[in-house]
C-alpha cells in the first residue's frame, strides 16, 4: 500500500528562512566567537610580555621593567612587538591539544598579523621622572611618614641656622689674616697649629689611607650622558605631577629608596664598581676617594657651623674664649685686637670638635646636628697645641642620640640638584647591571613600564579584528595625568 506524500509552498519557504536563520547564528556565534578569543589571547600576551620583566634590575633594585633589547644592542620595540605576535599565534593554534588534526576543528582559525607598539612608557622618560616613581613605589609601603618629617626638621634647622651657607673656613681665614697683617707686625695666629693640619687634607685627618677605596668609573657611555646628547629612547604618554603630589615628601622617599639599594662608605656593595655609590650622586666626581671627600668636606662645613653657633651662643665658653685671647693679644703687646684673638679661638676651637665629630659619624656613631653642653667633647687647653682628638676617643660617642652617617648623606641629597640626582642614580643602576653576566649592553632607555599595543588579527573565514590593549606594571601615567588636570 502507498501513500502519497507533498510538501507545501509555505513549508518550503519556512524551511529556506530557518536554514538562513541558523547559518547567520552560526556565523554570528563565529564572529562573537572570535572577538571573545582575540581579546582573551591578547591579553594572555600582554600579561606574557610584562612577565619578561628584567631579572637582574629587579634582583638588584627591586624595579619592574621589559628591556626591549632582550640582551642585546639594539634598543627599538620591534623585537616586543614580534615577541607579542608569537605569543599570541601560539595561543590561537591547537597545537598543544592531543589529536588536534583527528580530534578538532577550528572553528575561529585566528592568526595575529600585525603588532604595533602606540603608546609607550620607557624608564628614562621626563629625564627620569618614571625612574624615580618606580623607585618610590618600590618602597613607599616599606617607609613611615617619621622619616619624611625627621628630614624636614633636619632641613629647617640647617636653614634657619645659616649652616649650609656659612663657611667656618672662610671666616677663620680672614680672621688669621688681620691678625697677622695688623700694623706691618708679624703675629701668629694662636690656632697656627691647626690650620697646618687642615691644610694637610680634611680627609687624612679622619680616615686612615688604607681604608679608603680607589676605584673608579667611566661615565661617557652612561644613560646621563646619552640624555644630554638626545640620544636615547623616548615615549610618548605624557607624564604629569599626579594629584595629590608632594614634591618634598617625594624627593625624600626617592632617597631613601637609594640609600637602601645603593652603597655607601662603611657600607659597601664590593661587587660594584664604585663602593661609595650614594656618594658619588651627592658629589658627582668619577672616584670613590674624590666623592668621599667631597661628602667629608661638606660634612665638616655643616659641623663648623653648627659648632661655631654653640660656641658663639655659649657663656661660658665664650668667655673662656675671651679671656684666653684677651691674655694672647696682652702677652704680644697687642691689647686691641683681642677679639680677634678670641674669635681665631671659638672658630678654631669649633674646628677641633668637627674632627672629632666626622671621626665619630664615619666609626658608626652619632652627633646631635646642634650641641649642648652635655653633648660637647672637646676642650680649649689643646688648640693652642694643634692636638686634635684620637680615633679611639670618638667610640664614647657612639651611642649617643643625633644624626649618624647616614642621616648627613640624606640632608646632603636632598641639598643637591634633584636632577642630578636622578642622573647620577641612573648611572649607578646601568653601570652596575651591566657589570652582570649576560648584560654589558644593557641601557636603561630599552626598559619599558607602560605599552599599548594595536594588533590585526585574520580569520582563515574572511573576519578581521583589530583589538588594542595597555599594560602597566603600575597605575597608567597617562591616568594619573589626567587627574591631576581634572
């Protein structure tokens, strides 16, 4: 027995649009499908890229950055865009899956065509504003505000005490001279003794040569010098004050940043070329002997002062000061010019106990930034002898409250130009990284820290997709800039 069988009109064309209907999802599901991929893709490579971070840069100063040069002399982006492609590619294919011929189709069949480095953040960039945020954020948790205010109140007294601009030196130079040029007669200065010491070299008097380094650097190749040239990388976000920014809590941040990851005398990083790093950003010179000095030197300036403002502040001792010298000035015939004798004296005398104060700071100890009559070490009797105190006296004061070594190099930081600072900080960082293995050509303006890539991705079916995405090992700079305008 048969049965007729037909098919209306009507159930034809609902057949042709549902077959329409159900290839156009699927081609949507394809579409959908792919912008879901590329974006889950691109920021797997983005997340890849960043995780390439610099080991030894951080090892050493605990900084995150992408060196683009991958270990070698050339310093352009092309390399991190090629590397995001692999990354990518790799991640879109099914190679890794078990039987991926036999077993699965691919369904989107993705390939990255093109990667293009838009935006970039390099660690050099606004002359190493980027390098001091990193160093700052490196820390900032680590830090309490006390030392921020402990600097401030260090800086204030400096300053309303004239320390930083008197030179004790200077004033006991014009002094001796007057003393020695009054009326054609020929008087000596009754602190003579000393200033043949002084002359001798501050240095020598308080520290034995043999514990003092030689070493040296070469600065010529450094990023400093590439930066005065123009010739270094340079990104292109702009990078403006945040809000909420303090350029003095800031500037005192980075420093503590560097006193703890640089070296310094009696603190040494001997595997470095320079020993007396944070010496060499306050002094600059190209020797560990000169920059020591040069902190030595300032370290007797700011002591003379402060010492000189005791004395002259002091009744007591000022008025032994004045008898001793008016006695001189009657002993040579020359009544009239006591108080010149007398201040030869106090400044001489201010002058001793900075030796003795130096020699206490680099053994490790302490010395209160102004003086008491507790605090005060040495006496009148041994200038007229040039007598000036012994390294083993300076150990008695070594538990004393006040500033130590360490403290004078953060008041000294802070008085140098924070550009050359940044500078001289930088230097210390390349200098020392490419003194690892694997790193001689390493330069600080390869490091990236922020990047937005712009990738074109192709589909084996005819889509394209284009997806940018930004990374940052820190909160954007270009969004900190914009809310500081806000």
């Amino acid at each position: 027995m048969k049965e007729n069988g037909y098919m209306t009109v009507y159930l034809a064309l609902t057949l042709g649009v549902l077959i329409s209907l159900c290839l156009a999802l699927t081609e949507g599901c394809r579409y959908g499908g792919i912008r879901l991929e590329t974006e889950c893709v691109m920021d797997i490579g983005m997340d890849s890229l960043l995780a390439e971070y610099h080991r030894e840069l951080f090892r050493q100063y605990n900084l995150f950055a992408v060196d683009c040069s991958y270990g070698t002399a050339a310093g352009t982006t092309k390399a991190t865009e090629q590397r995001l492609l692999e990354y990518m590619n790799h991640n879109f294919s099914l190679k890794d899956i078990f039987l991926d011929k036999i077993l699965y189709r691919d369904f989107f069949a993705l390939k990255a065509e093109e990667a293009k480095m838009t935006k970039a953040v390099f660690l050099t960039d606004a002359e190493g504003e980027v390098f001091r945020r990193m160093a700052v954020n490196a820390l900032e948790d680590d830090i309490g505000v006390g030392i921020v205010q402990q600097v401030t109140e260090w800086l204030q007294t400096i300053e309303s005490e004239g320390l930083q601009e008197r030179n004790i030196a200077e004033e006991k130079q014009a002094v001796d001279a007057q003393i020695e040029e009054y009326e054609g007669k020929h008087i000596e200065s009754p602190t003579k003794a000393l200033e043949e010491k002084r002359s001798g070299g501050l240095l020598s008097l308080v520290l034995p040569e043999e514990d003092i380094s030689d070493r040296q650097m070469e600065e010529g190749t450094l990023i400093a010098a590439r930066i005065k040239e123009n010739a270094v990388n340079h990104g292109n976000i702009d990078i403006s004050q945040p809000e909420g920014w303090e350029e003095t809590t800031q500037r005192i941040l980075f420093h503590e940043y560097l006193l703890r990851y640089m070296g310094r005398y009696s603190a040494e990083k001997e595997g470095n070329p320079l020993w007396y790093e944070v010496e060499y950003i306050i002094g600059g010179a190209l020797s560990d002997r000169e920059n020591l000095r040069f902190v030595v030197n300032r370290l007797f300036a700011v002591r003379e002062a402060a010492n000189a403002v005791y004395l002259f502040g002091s009744e007591e001792n000022y008025a032994i000061a004045k008898a001793l010298g008016e006695a001189i000035a009657a002993a040579l015939m020359v009544p009239e010019i006591g108080e010149l004798f007398t201040v030869s004296l106090v400044l001489g005398w201010a002058f001793a106990e900075s030796v003795y104060d130096v020699k206490t700071l680099l053994s490790g100890g302490r010395i209160p930034l102004l003086k008491n009559d507790d605090s005060w070490h040495y006496g009148l009797q041994g200038i007229l002898q040039g007598d000036l105190v012994k390294a083993s006296d300076s150990e008695e004061a070594s538990k004393t409250e006040g500033m130590s070594y360490e403290d004078y190099l953060r008041v000294f930081l802070f008085l140098t130009d924070s550009r050359e600072v940044t500078f001289r900080a930088m230097n210390v960082v390349e200098q020392n990284i490419r003194n690892t293995e694997g790193n001689s050509a390493f330069r600080l303006d390869a490091c990236l820290t922020e990047i937005e890539m712009n990738v074109k991705v192709q589909s084996r079916y005819g889509y394209e997709v284009e997806i940018r995405r930004r990374k940052s090992y820190t909160e954007s700079l270009e969004a900190e800039a914009s809310a500081a305008k806000k």
